[in-house]
C-alpha cells in the first residue's frame, strides 16, 4: 500500500504564479537561470539556484549559497509571494504539451515507502548529488520542488481527476516553451479522503523523474525522525512531495548520445566493426530518427546509418538486456570504443531528445564531436518491469516531458 497524506501547500497568489514558478533546478546552468530570472525578483530561482544572487564565479555548494536560498525563501513569504494554506489538501497539476494533456495529483508520501522500497527506482544516484539537494531541504526545512511519480493506472483516480477538472483551475497559464499548466486546489474533504484510499490499495509507485531529490528528501526525514527524541511517525518531516501521474498518460522521449572520437578507428574501420552485431544502411546526409526498438541512427562525418541490431545482442526475457541502451553501450561504445562508465567518461555527452536530432547533428558536424547514436524511447511498461525486478536502468535511459514546473505549490516539513 502507497501511504500519502494532504498537506498545507504554499504557494504564490495567482496574480503572480507566472512570476514565481520556473524550470527545475536540474535541467539548466546557473548562467541560464541567472539570464532567465533577470529583472524578476520574484523568481524561484532564486531559492532553487540562489547562486544567481552572486558573482558568477561563487561555488554553488558555498555555504553562503545555501543561506541565500533560506533567505529568499523567507523573504518570498514576507513579501506574500508564496502564502501558506490554511487547510490541508490535495493538489491537481495538468500539462499540456502538442495538445496532449497529463493530470498529476500532488500528494506527501511517506518515507517509509521510500525506504523500503515500495516507491521503486530505475536509476542509481550519486552521493554528491544526494548531499547538494539534502542540503537544499535541510535549510530551507521544505521541500521546495515535487518530484516526479507514476502509478498503475487506475479507473477511479480517473473519474475523480475528470470531476475535478470541470470546476475553474486555480492556476491556467502557458509558459514560453509552449507548454500549458493548469492547477486545482482539491479540498472537499470526501474527495481527500478518498483519494488517501485508493492509494492505500496501490502496492507501489514508481518514481520517473527525480531519483536524486527523492533520497535528498527521505534522508533528512530519517534524520530528523532520528533526532527527535518524541518521534512517532506521523510528523511533516515523514513525508515529501510528489506529483503523481498515471502511467499510461506519460511520455518518454529519447536520450541520445554523442562521443568525441572512435578510439583510434578511422570511420570506416569504425563502420567495419559495427556489421559484428548491426545491420547498416546508409541513409543520407540527414540524422534520422530510429523507427523500431532495436533500431539506431548514427551520425558521422556528415552521413547518417541506420543500425539494426541482430537477434544474438539482446534477451527479450531480461529486461535489462532488451535495452536498446544496453545493446548501444555493450556493443558500440564499450566493445568498439572503449568507453567503459558512462558516469565518469569525459568522451561522452548526453543529449536529450527535446532538444531534436539537429542538435547531434550540429554538434558533430562543428567538430566538437565525431559521432552521435539516436536511440528509440523506452517504454513506461519496460521502466516499470525494470523497477518490479529490482534492477536499475543504465545511466541516461529515460527523458520526460513536459518537465514539472517548479513553485506551483511546496511542502514544509515542520
């Protein structure tokens, strides 16, 4: 059973929501967060990357970059920026990106289902990344940002959802990228109560986005559950905010790959390597997109194949080894480039598929780089059986959008 509660969100007055809310911390430098919040004080990136506030060349992790995060913060509520709710609810966060629409229910969920597994990974994080963000939640004793839930589809949450929907949105605005966000506080008490329900019949949630500020957040619950001598259990500080979305409504795209040289190989010694495990077609000068799981596009020297990889380089029944991303990296970048950790190898760069194939292409063709690899998308289904099996995905397999839009509503966690 998923255990969720309502909470007391705070948030910005809807006069000013579009002034607040940003991006995620994650998916843009401090120079773009600085550029984008330039002239708004209102910014949440003044909390969420509050080196802006600093001379370009300060240390995000300074301490004193964490003590302008606590100080904007507070600032923000003086100022009545971000208003606290009086009463506990539940949230509805809709995205609508090419005129397709996703309904997420903003929840607290319960550290305890982190801990023991019942909220359930696809990806490994990394301990400096862990410790940034649980920096961020420690000082500013909040989560300030969701992250990034799915869970089994389900026929009730679903009529709900579609009741709540009729009624005006709190929030409804579009953002510069195009992509609309709507947002309904729910408070009737009923509805709360059951949607706390229906969850409690839910045997696992799975996270889609936000591995890192997941641990952050259920770290420093158990650290202050650890320091409080009158710990019992049922304390803000247990839970952390996430938005919830069904499965079957997600879209993950594709995460591509780019890698500075061929390891000593010139291309068609390169191209000569490859017919081992691939079937290649020349395809043109332009980087085409891959058609089918077990199909690749790669671009090098201003031409582009299609790699369709033979029977022998996967498992349909391991549901690590069906990965297009465990077939590219065993038999392209490790066998034949020498490419080893895909975490630490400074020959390679990720780029994900928002960004579209004119990026790979740009890139190789300037020089900086000598070859891309296009990958078809995972699936929801094949995240979800990775995650049942107790397995992780290689690193850079999954890319959601649209990406959450920060500020919308925060959970304090006291």
């Amino acid at each position: 059973m998923a255990i969720i509660k309502p909470f007391k969100g705070v948030r910005p007055p809807k006069e000013i929501v579009q002034e607040v809310v940003s991006r995620p911390y994650d998916v843009l430098s401090s120079l773009e967060a600085r550029l984008e919040a330039e002239g708004n004080e209102k910014s949440l990136y003044r909390i969420i990357k509050p080196e802006i506030d600093f001379e370009e060349m300060i240390d995000e992790h300074h301490p004193e970059v964490y003590e302008r995060a606590v100080h904007n913060f507070n600032k923000f509520q003086e100022k009545g920026w971000l208003v606290q709710d009086k009463d506990e609810n539940y949230y509805l966060y809709a995205q609508t990106m090419n005129g397709k629409t996703q309904y997420g229910l903003v929840v607290c969920s319960h550290i305890d289902d982190y801990m023991s597994g019942k909220i359930k990974k696809h990806e490994l994080t990394r301990k400096d990344k862990e410790e940034d963000r649980m920096m961020h939640v420690r000082v500013n004793d909040a989560n300030v940002e969701p992250v990034f839930f799915a869970y089994p589809d389900n026929e009730e949450l679903e009529k709900i959802i579609n009741q709540i929907i009729n009624e005006p949105a709190e929030y409804d605005f579009t953002a510069q990228d195009g992509v609309g966000h709507h947002f309904w506080v729910i408070n009737d008490t009923e509805v709360v109560n059951r949607i706390t329900q229906i969850f409690a019949e839910i045997p696992s949630l799975y996270i889609a986005d936000g591995h890192h500020r997941s641990a952050a957040a259920a770290l420093v619950g158990a650290e202050k559950a650890g320091q409080n001598p009158d710990h019992k259990g049922d304390e803000e500080y247990n839970y952390f905010m996430a938005v919830c979305f069904p499965a079957n409504q997600l879209n993950i795209i594709d995460y591509n790959r780019l890698v500075k040289d061929l390891n000593g190989l010139t291309p068609p010694e390169f191209l000569k390597k490859l017919e081992t495990h691939f079937i290649i077609e020349e395809k043109g000068s332009e980087i085409a997109q891959p058609t089918a799981l077990h199909n690749f596009s790669i671009y090098l020297e201003g031409k582009c194949y299609s790699l369709t990889a033979k029977p022998d380089t996967y498992d349909d029944n391991d549901p690590i080894g069906v990965l297009d991303v465990t077939i590219s990296s065993k038999y392209i970048l490790d066998e034949i480039l020498g490419i080893k950790d895909l975490r630490t190898d400074k020959r390679i760069d990720f780029v994900g598929g928002i960004r579209g194939l004119s990026e790979l292409k740009q890139r190789v063709d300037s020089g900086e780089m000598k070859l891309a690899i296009a990958l078809y998308p995972v699936t929801m289904k094949q995240l979800m059986d990775i995650a049942d099996s107790g397995n992780i995905m290689p690193p850079k397999t999954t890319w959601f959008e649209p990406k959450l839009r920060s500020g919308l509503v925060i959970h304090k966690l006291s």
